[in-house]
C-alpha cells in the first residue's frame, strides 16, 4: 500500500483546539443536563407479553405512550411474538394487566401477559457505580500497560486519548438525550479496547522509527509513522463502522443505542489515534531518549 504524505502535524493546533471544544461542550452537556439513564439504572417496571403474530413495535410504543406511559422502551424478546415493555412508572400488582388491557384494546391479535416485575432503582445505583469503577479500573491497567510496554510518556498520551474519546462519546448521548443503559455502557468500554488498539498501533511505529530514523527530528518522525500506519488504521475502521451501520439500521430496538455509541466511539476512537495520541507526544518533548535504556552502572572491583 502507498504511504502517504499529509501533513497532520501541521494541524494540531487547530486540531487540539476542536478537541478542546468538544471535550468542553461534552463535560458541560453532563453537567447540566446529565446522562439520560434507562431502567438498568434507574429502576422502573418490565412487562413481558405474547402475541399470537409478530406485532410492530412501533404501534406498539406508540399505543403505550398514548395512553400515558412514561419512557417506554419495547423490544423484541427470544423470538418475534415476545415483547418485553419496560417503562418507568411505579410498580403496582396490578399494572401488568392494565398495560395487557391497553395493548388488548388495539384488538389486532390476540395477547397475553407472561410476567410483570420491579427493577430496583438499588440495583440500577450499584450497576451504575460499578460499571463507572470498571472504566476507571480498566484505563489504570492500560496506563500500566503502555508504561511499561513503552515509556511514561507514551503511557500519559494514550490514557489521555482514551478519556478524551469516552467523554465525547458520553457527551453525545447526554447532548442528544439519548437512553443510556447497560448495552451502551459495554459500547463504551468497547471503544476503549479499539481506540487503545489503534494508538498502540499508532505508537509501536513510532518507536521503531526512532530507532531506524535517527536522525530524524521528532516531528517529522511522527508525522513520518502516522502517514505509515494510515492505511491500517483506515481499513480497520471502515470495516467495523460498516458491520456497526448495518446493526444500527437493521438491528432492531435492542442494540440500537449499542451500535450507536460504537459509532460515534469508532469515529471519535480513530481521530484520536491519528491526532490527539500523537499531539500529546509533541508536546510531551519526546525522543528517542526517552526510549533508550538506561545505562549501566559502571563500577571497579576495589583491591585489598
């Protein structure tokens, strides 16, 4: 594959000035308006229903929230005739068969309610610290990792990468107000294995090249190894972002917001290894002594 020569370097001031504003605009947007979390964590009601024939959801969404029912999500269970409904209005016993009468009342095909239960708001409270503690967790590994497989510097701009994409993307979905539930939630640690693979890819060549290219100055060096791995990093991505369309647009209502928050991760993952890994490099001062091992110490035997 031809190597290329764009200048990406050139840009990153300016880039860093765009990441700089979506970061701000993200972390303002959560501040304000938070995360718009579903009934993993929030806690509300699941109904679960059969129909003699496949229904369409979107009647039914729309039938429910007609009738007055909040923050309906309806999805598909198990086979095409299952249909789970989860909503956050407060559990009663009886609210299984009101939800039934309601659905029964559109008197298309036939149905008939299999279970209704409460999801706690405590457990959608621990599933939500916990998953917030496995992020953490899972960004010190890496930085441990990078620390050790490279250099501290290294380590510094690649846990920075990381964050900076997991706030755009969380960003995004508090923006928009978009259901943040469980799946996206996987979504988003799952952004943070590609976008980590993509700039360890992005920085092992950088490392060789300043052990080939040693005379080379540092910004030319990086600018030099992100043009070599461009055509990885591009097939790589649009590969995924086409299998992750064609979840979002065929995938029905349970991975909708998955496929979604892997989109927006992918793209925002792959800008980051190109640009915002590599800038934090430049503006850490790094050469290649900082990858060359230290020197052993000398010493004399000391006669008697």
């Amino acid at each position: 594959m031809k190597v290329t020569n764009i200048p990406f370097m050139a840009m990153r001031k300016v880039v860093a000035l765009f990441s700089f504003v979506l970061v701000l605009i993200s972390i303002g947007s959560m501040a304000t308006k938070g995360l718009q979390f579903g009934l993993d964590f929030t806690g509300g009601t699941l109904v679960e229903v059969a129909y003699q024939e496949a229904p369409k959801l979107d009647d039914i969404r729309n039938l429910l929230a007609m009738n007055g029912y909040e923050d309906v999500v309806v999805q598909n269970f198990g086979s095409p005739t299952d249909v789970v409904v989860r909503m956050a209005n407060a559990y009663t016993p009886t609210l299984g068969d009101e939800v039934l009468v309601t659905l029964q009342n559109k008197g298309d095909i036939a149905v008939s309610l299999q279970r209704s239960e409460f999801v706690g708001a405590q457990v959608g409270e621990e599933l939500r610290e916990q998953g917030g503690l496995g992020m953490l967790l899972a960004l010190v590994i890496v930085m441990i990792y990078v620390a050790v497989r490279f250099q501290f510097k290294f380590s510094v701009a690649s846990v920075v990468a990381l964050i900076h994409d997991v706030i755009i993307t969380l960003g995004f979905f508090s923006l928009f107000e978009i259901e943040f539930d469980l799946t996206v939630l996987a979504a988003v640690l799952a952004v943070v294995g590609y976008s980590l693979n993509d700039t360890i890819v992005v920085c092992d060549r950088i490392r060789e090249n300043f052990r080939i290219m040693r005379d080379t100055e540092s910004y030319d060096l990086v600018n030099e190894s992100i043009n070599q791995t461009l055509g990885r990093t591009l097939i790589t991505s649009l590969t995924t972002l086409f299998v992750l369309v064609v979840l979002f647009i065929a995938g029905g209502e349970a991975i909708h917001n998955f496929s979604l928050a892997l989109l927006v991760g992918i793209v925002i993952g792959t800008y980051s290894s190109v640009f915002v890994a590599a800038n934090l490099l430049l503006a850490m001062n790094v050469k290649k002594e900082d990858l060359m091992p230290p020197p052993k110490e000398e010493f004399e035997d000391e006669l008697p």
